[in-house]
C-alpha cells in the first residue's frame, strides 16, 4: 500500500526518497569511499560505518570545490547538508569519530603509524579519480586527523 495521495507529508516524503533512489546510481563516489576503503582494511571497521564517519568531513573539504551539496541541501529543503549528516548519525549511535569508534579499538599510537600509507593509498584508489578536486596526500592525511580526533 503506497502514500495517501491526499497527504501531503506523504508525498514530500515519498518524492524525497525518490529523489535519493534515482541520483544514487549517478553519484560518484568520490574520496569518502576512497578514505573508507583505507581505514576499513588497516583497522576492521566496517565500510558503511567508516563512510558515515568521514562523510560530514570530505562535505565540508568538497564543498569548496563544487557547488553540488547546495543544490542537494535546496532540492531536500534542508539548511545544512553537513549538520543534517551529523544529527542523523547522533540518532544513529554513529560516533562523530574515527577515535571514538565503538565497533573496533583505534588506537592513536597505531593510528598514527599506518596514516601515511592510508593516505598516500586513498589518493591512489580509483574512486578519489571522480572527487570533485584530486586531494593531495596532504589534503588526506588532515582529513584522516580532523575525523580522527574530530575537528
């Protein structure tokens, strides 16, 4: 059984969620997967968690280079993009994180001995190619950090 055509929080809702369905295959994924790839084969975090993580972090490195979550945050009717992901992920129990991660330990000694490699490897990994800027290491290893110690 679909919306109740005559209720309009209904329809908004069901357009929303197809909005999302039909831009999803169309997304690049850009270097969140990319940092999430990395993070998930040194520690065991799962890919999903580690995406939802880092998203609010490569959001907020991205948007100076595209103007494509402004239009995301006008055509959802949000205010911002970034805060949206952050209470979603609070009512979630996602932590803000890389080092309050709950799922597995992440020690900051251990941390900090693969970051290079994370770094240099996400900048290599083929989903970084269709991220709005190309990073450099540099670039990564900071956003590692602030989605590390959160900042």
């Amino acid at each position: 059984m679909g919306p109740d055509p005559r209720n309009f929080n209904q329809r908004v809702s069901l357009g929303r969620n197809d909005l999302l369905i039909r831009t999803f295959p169309n997304a690049s994924l850009g270097l969140v997967h990319s940092m999430a790839h990395k993070i998930g084969g040194e520690f065991g975090i799962t890919h999903g968690l580690a995406n939802a993580i880092m998203l609010p972090y490569i959001i907020q490195y991205n948007s100076i280079y595209t103007n494509k979550y402004q239009k995301l945050e006008k055509a959802l009717g949000i205010g911002n993009l970034i805060t949206a992901i952050k209470d979603l992920n609070k009512r979630l129990n996602i932590p803000e994180t890389l080092g309050q991660c709950g799922e597995v330990e992440i020690k900051e000694a251990a941390f900090m001995q693969v970051l290079d490699r994370m770094s240099h490897n996400a900048v290599d990994d083929p989903c970084t190619l269709t991220n709005p800027n190309q990073p450099t290491v540099q670039d990564v290893k900071t956003l590692y950090s602030s989605a590390y110690y959160g900042a």
